[in-house]
C-alpha cells in the first residue's frame, strides 16, 4: 500500500513511519500540504495519514477533502486523545481518528478502510442478512424485500458502506440530500429512526446504528447476527408468511 503522509512534528512522522513500514507499507513524508497535493496528482495513493497541529485540522481536511479522490481515506492522528479534536476530524471528513500512542493501529485500520472504500464503489453489498444493490435501490433481508424510499436508500448505504465506522453527519447530509443542502440533526434523527425499523436493526443482539453524540452515526452489525422481521415488508411476502402461518 502506498501512503502519503503529513505530520506537524518529527515525533508523529517517526512513528507513524516505523509502524507503516513494519507493516510493509510504503511510506511517502510530506514536508507540507503543496508537497502532499503533489503526490495526491501523481496518483496511485491508497491513503494519507496527517497530524496537523490544532489550528491546521480544518483547513488541512478542507483541501484534502476538496482534491482527493472518494476512494482515498484520510486518517488523522493526534498527539492525544481529544473528543473535541476528534468531533472536528469525523465533521472534516476524515475517516478516522486515534492519539498517537495507539499508532500501532494503524496499518490495520487503514488497511480496513480502503478494503471499505473500494467496497463502496461496487453497486452490491452484502452484509449480515442484508443485500442492498445501488443500481436498483433495492434492500433484500435474507431473501425478503424491504421497502425504502430513495433517502432511506441512499442513507442505509452510507451506513452499510461504512459499517464499524462513524459517518459524519456532514456526510449524511451530503449524500443523501446533497452538498449545498443544510439539515437539520432532527432531521436526520428522524430518518434514522425511520430506517432502523424497516431493518429491523436493533431488535436483536449484534446489530444497531449507533449515535454518536455531535459527530454522526456508526453501523454495528455482526456477519451472523439475527435480525428481527423489518417493517417494510412487501405486500406480497407478508400475504405469503401469513399463507405458511395458517393451520391446514
């Protein structure tokens, strides 16, 4: 894998690049945002990984973010673990987020997200029982349709694309109201709510959208977890459950 890197000091630049090349990744420093904006034109980057200095994290992911391709993660790396740093990681886009002590971590999840990220740009995903195929927008869970509008759609497969990580609300609402459109958290809130009774998501252990406070929502669902019938049926599976149901 080949990952550009940016650090605003030469402690987080020594070990984010020891741990990357035990791993056997290729590890490319960048003395400065110009120098990593060059190497994201030359291409063939996976991911990049900075430690910007606090003033520096808005404007560093607002670039990043405006001059990088969809399927490059940024993963940011802080000195320390700090919530509200953090907050602002997941709203600038970043994928994900850890203080440098636990930078051992990181081929591991920057090999997960680009596994999520090339996942993403397929049209079928398949995941605990679930089906979703963005070609047609359809939800299948184990073989029934569940029935979604095209919002509900478009947010199930932000979460499903992403499961295990936090999307940021920011996300939600660009993908599935779009970039220019401000909406509200309630909003949001109510269509999440929404979505995870049609799923059924929740109802039985293993599997839940989870909130996280002022930042976005995370997917959590186990491979071979069981999930409660979802309320969005089709018409026709529900006559067929109740034809199976009645005494002969």
């Amino acid at each position: 894998m080949n990952i550009a890197c940016l650090t605003s000091t030469q402690t987080a630049a020594t070990a984010i690049g020891a741990h990357l090349a035990l791993a056997g990744m290729d590890v490319r420093h960048c003395d400065d945002l110009n120098a990593l904006l060059h190497a994201v034109r030359q291409g063939f980057l996976h991911a990049v990984v900075v430690e910007p200095a606090e003033e520096q994290i808005d404007d560093w992911l607002a670039i990043l973010c405006e001059r990088l391709p969809r399927e490059v993660p940024v993963v940011v790396v802080s000195m320390q673990m700090d919530a509200r740093t953090a907050a602002r990681a997941f709203a600038g886009g970043a994928c994900d987020y850890l203080p440098l002590a636990q930078v051992a971590d990181l081929p591991l999840r920057l090999t997960a997200h680009c596994a999520a990220r090339r996942l993403r740009q397929s049209n079928v995903l398949e995941l605990g029982g679930f089906v979703l195929r963005r070609d047609t927008m359809s939800v299948r869970r184990d073989g029934v349709d569940v029935l979604l509008t095209p919002r509900e759609f478009a947010l199930a497969w932000a979460l499903f694309s992403s499961a295990g990580n936090v999307v940021s609300l920011s996300r939600i609402a660009a993908q599935v109201w779009g970039r220019d459109i401000d909406i509200s958290k309630r909003t949001i809130e109510q269509h999440m709510y929404k979505l995870r009774t049609k799923l059924g998501i929740g109802n039985r252990p293993g599997s839940r959208i989870q909130a996280v406070y002022g930042v976005g929502y995370r997917l959590e669902i186990d491979e071979h977890c069981g999930v409660a019938a979802p309320a969005g049926l089709t018409a026709r599976r529900r006559a067929d459950a109740s034809a199976y149901s009645r005494p002969a």
